[in-house]
C-alpha cells in the first residue's frame, strides 16, 4: 500500500528520471562501504547522481516518465547513476570502477530513449569524451575550409604574380 513517502519518492524519481539525458542501473553486491563512498564520491565529482531506490519504485517510475525496458533489469539490489549533461560520461566512471574492483556490475545503461546491454557498455565506456569528440568534428569540418581557402588564396597569388610580370616586361 502506498503511503505519502513512497508516493514523493516516485515523484522525485520520475522528475530525475525525466530530466537524465543517461540512466545506468548497477548492481552493487559485494562492494564495502568505504568503496561504495569513495565510487559515490567520484560521480559525484562529475556531475553524476546516483542513488539506492526500491525496485518498484524505480518501476514506476520509469514507467510514469515512459522509460521501457528498466524493467527487467530491476532485479536485486539496484544502484541508479543519472546523467544530465553528457550521456555517456557515467560509463567511464563505471568501467574504470569496474576494472579496479570486480564488484561492480553495470545491468543497462538508457541513453536518450535507446537502452544498451552490458555489452555495449564496454563499447560507451571506451568512447572518448564528448569535448574531445566534438573538437574532433570542428577540425574535420575546418579541414576542407582551410584547404579551399589555401588553394584560392595560391591561386590569386599566382594570378598576381603573372600580372605583375605581365606588367613589368610592357614597361621595359
């Protein structure tokens, strides 16, 4: 039976959940408090929330802010990272977590209404960061840009430099 703090708890998750450009469902077994603070610490530190919710509510939840396929992942004990900016930066965080300590398992991740398994998540997480991917796509589209200028710019150059001799053997 729902009372009034499961009900505000569904509440603030559907608004967190709305507002997550990138939802990471983890399960946390085995890990020691000390580890679970210093991971806390760390997502923290990124701009990452992540928090311990009942199954259920995170459920309903999901399904209030039409989010499918949480659901059958939602099995066991159930850690939620939630991302607001980059979608991605969580996997990072979470696979280099991951490598240091076996206890730490990513169920799904949700990125912008796509859900990926634990197998893409390797992938994600491998992925550079998006300032760095961005920066990538800038040079590649100044690259023709600059090209373009440099051989119309060569061009007038030569053009130039005929005339100015063109010039210079009329006077003589």
């Amino acid at each position: 039976m729902p009372n009034a703090q499961k009900i505000e708890a569904v509440k603030e998750l559907v608004e967190k959940l709305s507002k997550a450009k990138g939802i990471y469902l983890a399960d946390f077994t085995g890990l020691t408090v000390q580890e679970a603070v210093e991971f806390r610490r760390k997502l923290k530190e990124n701009g990452i929330e992540y928090r311990v919710a009942k199954n259920t509510l995170i459920k309903i939840a999901a399904k209030e802010a039409k989010i499918e396929g949480l659901s059958e992942y939602l099995v066991g004990p159930t850690g939620i990272a939630l991302s607001y900016d980059d979608p991605a930066s969580p996997a990072k965080l979470f696979y280099d977590f991951a490598k240091e300590n076996d206890k730490m398992n990513v169920k799904v991740c949700w990125m912008e209404g796509e859900l990926f398994g634990a197998e893409k998540f390797v992938e994600i997480a491998k992925l550079p960061p998006r300032n760095e991917m961005l920066s990538r796509l800038i040079g590649d589209l100044q690259s023709p840009m600059r090209t373009l200028a440099a051989t119309l710019q060569a061009s007038m150059s030569k053009l130039v430099g005929t005339l100015n001799s063109l010039k210079d053997t009329k006077q003589e």
